[in-house]
C-alpha cells in the first residue's frame, strides 16, 4: 500500500487504502464528520478506519475537507487566489503528535472585499481532475455549498458560492414549506414541476422569495399538489443559482460538472435548458484522485508500506 486518502466533511467520513498506482485496496465509510469528531476526538476516529481497514503500521495519509478547517483538526489555513492546483500538496499542513504521518490539505480563499469566498475540499476534487495541458475552464461543483470556479492554466483565478443545497435542507424541513412536500422524496429530472421551478428561477431570481411562499399557497388553494413540492423547491433554488452564475461565468457555456447520483442528473437538465454544455465527472472520483495527486507529490519517492504479516 501507498497511501490513506481521506475526505472529512462537516458530517461524513470517507477513507481508501490506495496503492502507488492510485487503486483501491480498501474503502470505509461513515457518518463521523467534524461534528461528530468534536466530541470524540479526530485521532481515535482516523486511527479506528485504518485498522478496520486493514492499513499497515506507518501508512501515511492525506486528508482534505473539513478537518483542517479552524474548528477542525488542525487548521491548514488557505491559499489566496491565483492559487495553482499543483502547489496545494507541498502547502499541506502535518497534524502534530500524531502516530504516523498526517497531512491535510489547505483550502482556497478569495480575498476580495466585494465578494470574499473560500473552498474547503473542492480544490481537491479539481486538482484531481486537471493536468498541466488545461487551460481555461469553467466547473459546477453542486452540493450543500455549491461552487463555480474558473481554472486558468492550472489556476483557480475566481470562484462564486451558492447555499442552494443547505437553502434546501432548511426550506424543506424547518420552514412553513416542511408542510408543503413529504420527506426525503426523491426529484426527478424530468418532472414537470422541477423543469417549471427551475425557469422560475431563473428568468426572475428577484421574485424567489415570493414563489416559495406561493409554493405553500397553491396547495392549500388547490393548485398543485404536495407530491410535487420538492420538485418544484429544488428546481427554484437551482434555478435562481444558475441566474447568480451568469454574472459569473463570463459568457463562457461549456463547463464541466462534478457531481454524482440524483444531483447531477438535476443539475445536468437544468444547465443543459439553459444553454451550457455540460461534461460530467464523478465527484467522489475526482476527490479520490485528487489526494491520490496530492500523495505521490508529497511522497514521490516513498516506498509501498506492507501489512504485518
């Protein structure tokens, strides 16, 4: 074995066992985020998947996500922008103190007084799917905090955030509008509802607030019915983000989407209604093969490390 690459979000665990040649040997997951590691500590958690997973004495690992932010681990800080993709290994941070060599990735801040942003994790799931031949491009990266990033010549030159999917989980679950749709249903691309919400969205984003109330009202006047309200919440959301993304995107309609499972599908329609073409990549992948990146740089000439026998 090669390494341990590790993706520690706000709520989810995720760890692979990776030979030199980036492979997967072992994979475990879990539910054991930042929150959760709060209470328990970082070190037993990471300590307890590795010997779960079999991983050798002295195995090294490469972390990125939401353990190095400043409630994390170890804060790995972040890089300003232009930031190359390529110098975030040797920027990686080692967590003092602990039983083998630990790395975690810094983050990527825009510091800009008229839009100031950061990224934590997602610079990982880039540098996982460019090279040094890329030149300008344009990535979606959908999800709880979604990103738009524009990446110049193996450079991130200028990101934008969107709450859509957080707006979502609060909507839906701690608003008048918990009322409006059942739990945890699954939306389909191609219903008509999602495809209405997200034109909704879209052509007029500045009427956004008034739709999600008149979402609660046609139910309750007869219009539409309750089985179609997280349709229509999660097309309205995506709609009013990608009309923030055009003051973004320079007029640039190709771009790659990082997605997986129902949201790219989602997110995948409703970028294609409005004109991007869109080249879809698996995010999980690309974060797996971002820290397998990471790795080889920061231990280019670091030998496989056996199981005991």
């Amino acid at each position: 074995m090669f390494c341990a690459a590790v993706d520690w979000g706000t709520s989810s665990f995720r760890l692979w066992l990776l030979d030199r040649a980036g492979m997967v040997v072992a994979e475990r997951r879990s539910d054991e985020g930042m929150q959760h590691c709060h209470r328990v500590g970082f070190a037993p958690v990471l300590e307890a998947h590795l010997a779960a997973a079999g991983a050798p004495t002295g195995l090294p690992v490469m972390i990125c996500g939401m353990a190095g932010a400043r409630q994390g681990w170890q804060e790995a800080g972040y890089l300003d922008l232009p930031a190359r993709l390529d110098t975030l290994p040797e920027q990686a941070i080692r967590i003092a103190g602990a039983a083998r060599e630990v790395f975690i990735l810094p983050g990527l801040a825009q510091r800009r007084a008229e839009a100031p942003d950061v990224i934590r994790g997602e610079e990982t799931q880039l540098l996982g799917v460019l090279d040094a031949s890329d030149d300008t491009r344009l990535f979606c990266l959908p999800g709880t905090h979604s990103k738009w990033v524009a990446v110049e010549q193996g450079a991130v030159t200028r990101f934008a955030t969107f709450m859509t999917g957080e707006l979502f989980a609060l909507l839906s679950r701690h608003s008048i509008l918990a009322h409006a749709m059942p739990q945890d249903m699954e939306v389909r691309e191609d219903a008509p509802r999602f495809l209405e919400g997200v034109e909704d969205g879209a052509s007029a984003p500045e009427a956004a607030t008034r739709r999600l109330f008149g979402l609660r009202a046609s139910q309750l006047l007869g219009f539409s019915d309750r089985g179609d309200g997280a349709a229509y919440l999660s097309g309205l959301l995506i709609g009013v983000e990608i009309a923030g993304a055009r003051a973004f995107d320079g007029g640039e309609k190709a771009l790659t989407l990082l997605a997986g499972g129902p949201l790219a599908r989602l997110y995948e329609r409703a970028l294609t209604v409005h004109g991007y073409t869109v080249a879809t990549r698996d995010a999980g992948e690309a974060t797996r093969r971002g820290l397998h990146q990471a790795a080889l740089r920061r231990w280019p000439h670091c030998a496989p490390v056996e199981a005991a026998s």
